[in-house]
C-alpha cells in the first residue's frame, strides 16, 4: 500500500512560460502546479527533493505533505500528472493534486507479472505476453497500492488471465471491466526465411501447371492454328 506520508516543501512561482520553466530546470527545479481545494498554484521544487519523495515504498502513490515555502499549513496532495524528458527520462513537468484523506480518489495502477518464469507454457517454448499494464482503481489515498501482482505461474499455452483473476486488496475497488485481458501465453510466431518463402512460392507454381508454351504436343495449340488458316490471314491468297 501507499501508507506513507513525505514532506514536500515547494515554493510559489511568480512568472510562468516556457521561458521560465527553463531557466528553472537549468537550477535544478522542477516547474509544476498545485490544484488545491480553492484555487491552483504554479510551484517549482528541486529536483533532489522531488526524487527523494517519490523513491519511497510509496513511489508514484506517495502522499505528498506540501507546504508552501514561508507557510505552516500542509496539503496532502498526490502525483497527479507528470511529464518526463524523453531522452534523459527525468521528470520536467509535475502536477499536483490536494485531496482528503478520508475520500476515495481514482488512480492508475502498475500490474506485475508474477512467476513466469516457472509458467508451464514458458517452459515449453511459449510467449508470455503482458496485455494491460495498468489497471484503474478507487480507495482511499492512504490505500492506494504501489503496484498489482498477477500471479502467472500456472498459465499453459492458450491460457488467458483478465482482471477477474486478479486477487481482492483490501479497501480497492478495481474500475476496469473485469474480463479485460491482462496476460496470455501464446504459441511462438514462426519467421519464414525469404529463402523458404520463395522455394514454397517455386513448388506451387509448380503444381499448378506447365505453362502454355511448353504444353505437350497435341495440346491446345494446334485447333488454335488450324482456325486461323481457315479464317484466312492478311496478305494470303485463296486457291
């Protein structure tokens, strides 16, 4: 579970932009927004302190304590969106939510695949494939798991998992539809060699016929022939 509460102190920003939120990255902030219970603030916070809150147990479903630099009062808040550099993957961009802790919230959740290698399918040359990664759930934000572990060390070649099979936690409410699928173990794909490709190609051209040309005598050819010396051909003479 979450279940863990880190102070974050951020500070208010008093200009917004492009412009700004690099020149606050390059002094090693993090440009974001707190949507409070009345009205949004624009924060930055360094960058140091925002990985260290959310490296905890908690990860991403870290209940953040905010407090506004110069301010006592604390906004549990949660991650609410975030944008990372796509190259570096550091977080550049936060969005912050404050909640009530004794109101269920709505949260997107990791699932884990459990055992696969010991999954009988695996074993005999199968693909395991994950089909969902995440999954949405309700509870409590104290209560929101860090992540869902699936259990697939029993799935057989052809087997399905959805998120029915998941198991209960306590307090979550899973939102998703429960026969959406979120593991399969499949036969492998075979990959035909353009070499096999072309022989299979060659061997049924092969069974079709031979082509017009090469026909034996005898064939359609010769009534083809005939026809035309009775019909008479351009620049022949009749007698």
């Amino acid at each position: 579970m979450a279940g863990e509460r880190i102070k974050l102190e951020v500070r208010e920003r008093d200009r917004v932009g492009t412009r700004e939120s690099r020149r606050l990255r390059k002094e090693g902030l993090i440009p974001g927004v707190l949507y409070g219970r009345s009205k949004p603030h624009a924060i930055c916070v360094p960058e140091r302190e925002l990985r260290r809150a959310l490296g905890g147990a908690g990860g991403l479903h870290t209940i953040l304590d905010v407090v506004l630099a110069g301010q006592k009062t604390t906004h549990p808040s949660i991650l609410k969106e975030y944008q990372q550099d796509p190259l570096r993957g550091r977080l550049i961009h936060i969005d912050l939510q404050e909640v009530r802790l004794d109101q269920p919230i709505q949260a997107s959740v990791a699932v884990q695949l459990m055992g696969g290698e010991d999954a009988p399918g695996v074993r005999e040359g199968g693909v395991l494939s994950q089909v969902s990664r995440e999954v949405n759930v309700e509870a409590l934000p104290m209560e929101v798991p860090e992540h869902l572990e699936l259990d697939v060390s029993g799935m057989a070649i052809g087997d399905t998992l959805r998120l029915a099979d998941l198991p209960a936690y306590e307090g979550v409410t899973f939102l998703d539809d429960p026969e959406t699928v979120l593991a399969t173990v499949t036969m492998p794909t075979r990959v035909v060699e353009p070499e096999e490709a072309l022989a299979a190609e060659e061997a049924a051209e092969g069974v079709e016929g031979v082509p017009a040309e090469e026909a034996p005598e005898g064939g359609s050819e010769a009534p083809a022939e005939r026809g035309a010396d009775a019909a008479g051909s351009p620049g022949t003479v009749e007698g």
